[in-house]
C-alpha cells in the first residue's frame, strides 16, 4: 500500500520509522532543535492558545510547520482524559539536550535555514521591540567583570561554545581568545548576532545591530541592562568591554540551558510513540474516542515523516546516498500503521452494523409513533370543532325568540307598507288615466331615454380612444426622431475621429462629403409628415450619395495601404542586409571582446580599490535618488488625482445639465397634456349639459302638451 509511495518519495517527501532502535535514539542528532519554535516570550500575547483538530498532513506545509504541529500534538496527547471537550490547549515548551551533546548536535543546519520560520518578535518602526517595558529596577551587577582572573574565566567559556558549535564555520570570521580580549565592533555584532538567532531563529535583523541590541536586550529582560547604554553599544572596545562581555557570557548560559530542555522535549517524544499504539488498541465509545484516536494517528504519521527526513538528511550530511534501509525501516512502520488502520476499520464496520440495525428499529418505532400522532391529532381537532360548533349553536338558540320576534313586528309592517303602495298606485293610474296618458307611452320615452345615454356613452368612449391613439402616435415619433438625432450624433462622431485619425497619417479627408446635416427648424407637429425632401436637397440621399462617398473613402485607404505594405517589404530587405552587417560586426565585436577580456582582468583589480571608495558616495545618490522618486510619485499622484477631479466634475455637470433638459421636457409634456384633458373635459362637460337641457326642454313641452 505505502511502497509505491515510497519509491517515488526518495529522500525528501517520505516518511521515517518511529520505533526506538538504534537509528532514532535522538532527533537532534541529525535536525536543530532551533528549528521547533521561537523560546522568546511576547508580551503582548498569551502563551496558551486553542488548538482546533485535524491537521491534515494533505496540506502543503513545510518542515518547521510539521515539526511544531508534532510537539504541539505530543504535549496534548498527555491531557486528554483531563479534558472535558473537543477543544484543546497547549503551550509551547522549549527543551534540549545536556550541555556536552547539544554542542555537538546543533551544528548541521546553517543559518540560512535557521531564518525559515518566522519570528515571534512582531516587528516594529520605531524600536519598540517589546510592547510591555519591563520594571524600571535599577538591578547591580553582582559578578566581578573588572577582575582579570574572572574575564579570563568567561572568555574561555564563551570561547570554548562557540567553537564547539562552529561559529567560525556558520559565520565565517575568524574567532581566538585575543578577539575576546581585545574586541572589534564587527567581531562583538558577529558573536551578537549569531548567540541571538540561536534563541530565536526566525528574527529578521531589520536595522543597524546598535540600534537593536539594547531593545532585544529589553526584551530577554537581561537582569543587568541597566548597567549598559545605548551610546556605549556603538563602540564597545574600551573601558566598557567588560560589560558586553558579561552579557555575552550571559547568552552563552542561556543558550546551554535552552540545549538541555530541547533534548529532554525530543527525548520524550520518542518514548511517546510505544504509548500511542498501546492507546490505539483500545475500543472506541464515542466520538470524542474517535477524534482522539483520528488525532493519535495524525500524530504517528508527522513523527514517521519527521524521523524519515532528518536520517536522511543526516546520511546526506555524512556522505552516504544509499537511503535504502532508511526506506526498508520506514515501510514497516507505515505496514504496522496499515494493521492498526484495518482493525480500526473493522471494529468502525462493526459498530455500524449493530447502529445501523438499532436505527432500523428505531425508525419503525417512530413510524407508528408518527401515524398514531396524527391520528391523535385529527382526533383532537375534530373534537374541538365539533365542541366550537355546539357551543355556536347554543349562543344562536338564546337568540332566536329574540329575532322571531323582529322578523314578526317587520312582517306587519311590511304588510302594511304594501297595502299602502298599492293604494298609491291606483291613485297613480287613476290621474294618468284623467290626463290620457298611457303606461306603455312612458315605457317607450324610458327607453328613449335609456337608448340616448347609451349612445352618448359609446361616442364619448370612442373619442377617448381617439385621442389615447393620438397621443401614442405622437410619443413614438418623438422617440423617433430622438433616436434619429443620436444616430446622426454618433455618426458625426465616429466621421470625425476617423478625419483625425487619418489626419496623423497625411491624410486629408473633406468633411462636408461625409456630413449628414438636419435641418435646424425642424420640428414635429401632429399635421405634417416627415419625408427625405423636407430633411434634405432634392439631390442627397443616404444611401446614394454618403454611400459612394464612403466607398471611394475606403479604396482610397486600401491604395495607401498597398503602398504602405511595398514600403515595408524594401525597409525587411534592407533590415536584413544591416542584420547581416551587425553580425559581421558582432564576429568583430567578439574579438575585440577578448582582448577586451585580458585588460578588464588588470582594471578590475584597480576598480575594486576604488569601489570601495565609491560605495559611500553611491549610497548617498541612492538615499537622494529615493527620495526623488519618492517626491516624484506624490506629485504624479497628485496631479492624477486633480485630473480626475476635474474629469469627476465635468462629468457631473453634464449629467446634471442632461437631468435639467430631461425634466424641462417632461414638464412640458405634462403642461401640454393637462390642457388638453381640461380642455377636452370642459368640451364633454358643456355637450352633454346642452344634451341633456334640450331633452329636458323636450321633456317638459310634452308633459305641457
């Protein structure tokens, strides 16, 4: 399962043995404990943090990541049966070997790897390394740095650290007990730098060291800061060397105690794998026994990878490029991991089965518990609408004598009122019949009357349609001809930026040839037809006389092209003639070159004196240069700005402009059509009074007659 995997792998994406044999009794014999994390504290941040589960070793993350993703996982791996939920906490923890073996394992990676993690110091502008000062105390220096006899003592010891851990080598200065003795600025910021990154590996020295020394300083809270000054840091030689050399001891002490803790850590991450397996072996209950076991197996897998990588590192190291047992020892490992993986498998299938039957049941059990729910449901719902409905019934039955009794009275009365209109009615007909009057005449005048209504009412729709059509008409030729105007508008355009395109080439265009004018009084009325007489002469049309124009445009612009093109062939075989000469030039060149070669060899050894001459002055012309360029920008960006401040502005009055000719428009049509409804409705208004006092007139002479 795992050997392709590791066939194709090789040395640098596989994963090695965690067992405890011979060939893993200690990780920092071949890999900087350094490397795991940064060991300064940061004020400004808690060294707890939450650690969320399932880190996928699928995720591209580098050799640093996977190695504190390990120790992380290691430290947790001991709290779990004291936690009570998924979340978990951890705390970075630094350790190391004891002083004699951290001197000979520290020394395989250089410092170029040591910077390939980041810093836990966050970096700052202004100095300020540590957000929190430390207490002002002012603390004295117990030690005796003015005695010979002491400085010799601890001269030898950091003298001894660093070259047990190559300083000289990772470096490449140059280091005796005489440079201990008798310091440079350049040695003391070389042994600074090189003590300093050892603690912390992944901090980026941003600035002159003199100007950083004291805040770092700050910021491992060295007890005796307060005896150094940041004037004494530019020039450390002198009466104040003894100082700098007791610090210096100081991060020697430092560095050995940080040696110690890392190989205790390592140590007892190696002794945690033979837990880790006995703790797989045991069933899982839960979920939180699941992602406990999910979490062991990520764990397994990152130490496997970490082990396999810094053997064969260490083989490459010393030489040997056979990495075959390194493969052998790392494909049983990755088999028992494949045994555990199928057991645990087996064990999940098994329990799934007998879920997977309880939740059948279950399922069974909650479908008559369902169909029963809703019976009981209906139940209960009908038994409240019929209780509704008796209850309904037994409020009406209070009520009904109440409304026999109304129904009774308003019978009566309406006997009565029949009676009474029935009587009136013969009264009626007795007077109609004094005065010759028939009922079928009335008849016949109330359907005259219903007739005429009916007819007013269908002309005064008719006219209403009429002048809805009118004013339809009337917005589509207004559309119209707008659409007409920014058809010519863009066309007029379009001719003008081609005349100046062609006028950067010579070319003259006449433009009254290709203009299309409208006439300046035309206007829209409703009586009149727009025709292409009333628009132009008798003698322009589009189609016909634009038309040709344009086509004679265009031939005139293939001609010129085919000249363009004779002129470019004769320019390539001229430009191939003078390629030919440069390459015979070139031939020239070369030879001169070499010659050239021998001289430059003698000038470059005069050159380098004065380069160095020349670095200051040219640093200097850098500084002026940037600031230049930097004044530079800000005016361009300025200037940019203001352009598009003024473009902004036009912008906006033309829109505005553009707003206020829209809403004049619509004002005079609203104008416009509010007289027409007045007038049209004072129109109808006067008809049918006219209308409806001649048919009373006729009304009254015939009752007269």
């Amino acid at each position: 399962m795992f050997k392709k995997d590791i066939n194709h792998g090789g040395a640098s994406t596989s994963a090695g043995a965690s067992g405890g044999g011979p060939a893993h009794n200690h990780v920092l014999n071949s890999l900087n404990p350094q490397m795991f994390t940064s060991q300064i504290p940061v004020p400004s941040s808690s060294t707890n943090s939450n650690l969320k589960r399932r880190s996928s070793l699928s995720n591209n993350m580098g050799l640093t990541d996977m190695i504190n993703k390990s120790i992380v996982k290691n430290n947790l791996s001991s709290k779990y049966n004291n936690l009570d939920n998924s979340r978990k906490k951890f705390r970075t923890t630094v350790s190391g070997a004891d002083y004699s073996n951290s001197i000979n394992d520290k020394n395989i990676m250089g410092n170029s790897q040591l910077s390939q993690r980041h810093s836990m110091i966050p970096y700052s502008t202004n100095a300020n390394v540590n957000s929190n000062p430390t207490p002002n105390i002012a603390n004295r220096d117990p030690r005796p740095l003015r005695d010979k006899n002491f400085q010799n003592a601890i001269q030898q010891e950091i003298y001894d650290y660093l070259i047990q851990n190559k300083f000289d080598i990772e470096v490449n200065y140059p280091i005796t007990i005489k440079s201990l003795k008798q310091p440079t600025q350049k040695g003391f910021i070389y042994m600074f730098k090189w003590l300093y990154s050892r603690l912390d590996p992944g901090y980026q020295f941003t600035k002159s060291i003199e100007q950083e020394v004291y805040q770092l300083l700050r910021t491992l809270q060295y007890p005796y800061l307060e005896t150094i000054n940041k004037s004494q840091i530019s020039a450390v030689g002198g009466n104040s060397w003894h100082k700098f050399l007791g610090m210096l001891h100081w991060l020697v002490k430092i560095n050995i105690k940080l040696d110690r803790s890392l190989n205790r850590v390592d140590q007892s991450l190696l002794n945690q794998n033979t837990q880790d397996v006995t703790i797989l072996n045991y069933p899982v209950q839960n979920q939180e026994d699941q992602d406990k076991k999910q979490d062991k197996y990520e764990v397994m897998i990152e130490q496997l990878c970490i082990n396999y990588i810094t053997d064969c590192y260490k083989n490459y190291l010393k030489g040997n490029e056979n990495f075959k047992p390194i493969k052998d020892e790392l494909y049983q490992e990755f088999v028992k991991l494949e045994n555990i993986f199928q057991a645990d498998i087996k064990n999940l299938d098994n329990l799934n089965e007998k879920f997977s039957i309880k939740c059948n049941e279950l399922a069974k059990n909650f479908e008559q518990l369902k169909l029963s729910r809703e019976k009981f449901n209906a139940l209960q719902n009908d038994l409240i609408k019929f209780q509704n409905y008796v209850n309904i019934m037994e409020n009406k039955s209070i009520e009904w004598p109440i409304k026999l009794d109304k129904m009774k009275s308003e019978s009566v009365t309406k006997h009565s009122e029949i009676e009474q209109i029935g009587a009136d009615i013969e009264k009626l007909n007795e007077t109609l019949s004094n005065r010759n009057i028939s009922i079928d005449e009335i008849e016949n005048k109330n359907q005259e009357k219903e007739n005429l209504t009916k007819s007013l009412d269908s002309n005064s729709d008719k006219m209403d349609k009429l002048v809805s059509s009118i004013k339809t008409l009337k917005i589509e030729l207004e559309g119209i001809y707008k659409a007409l105007l920014d058809t010519l508008r863009q066309y007029n355009l379009s001719l003008d930026n081609l005349i100046n395109e062609r006028s950067r080439l010579d070319h003259k265009i006449n433009r009254p040839l290709f203009v299309i004018e409208l006439p300046k009084n035309l206007s829209i009325n409703g009586d009149m037809s727009i025709t292409n007489e009333t628009l132009f002469d008798n003698n322009f049309t589009i189609g016909s006389t634009i038309k040709a124009n344009i086509n004679s445009l265009n031939n005139e612009i293939i001609e010129r092209i085919r000249e363009i093109e004779k002129n470019n062939g004769e320019l390539e075989h001229q430009l191939i003639s003078l390629k030919e000469e440069v390459m015979d030039k070139n031939r020239t060149i070369e030879k001169i070159e070499l010659q050239l070669s021998e001289v430059n060899s003698e000038y470059e050894l005069n050159k380098q004196e004065s380069d160095s001459k020349l670095l200051s002055q040219e640093i200097e012309i850098e500084k002026i240069e940037r600031k230049i360029n930097d004044s530079n920008r800000i005016t361009k960006e300025k200037l940019s700005e203001a352009e598009q401040l003024i473009k902004s502005t036009k912008l906006k009055h033309e829109e505005s402009q553009l707003e206020i000719d829209r809403q004049r428009a619509s004002l005079n049509k609203k104008v416009i059509e509010i007289i027409e409804f007045s007038s049209n409705f004072k129109i109808n208004i006067q008809n049918k009074i006219d209308s409806t006092e001649t048919l009373v007139i006729d009304e009254i002479n015939n009752l007269k007659l």
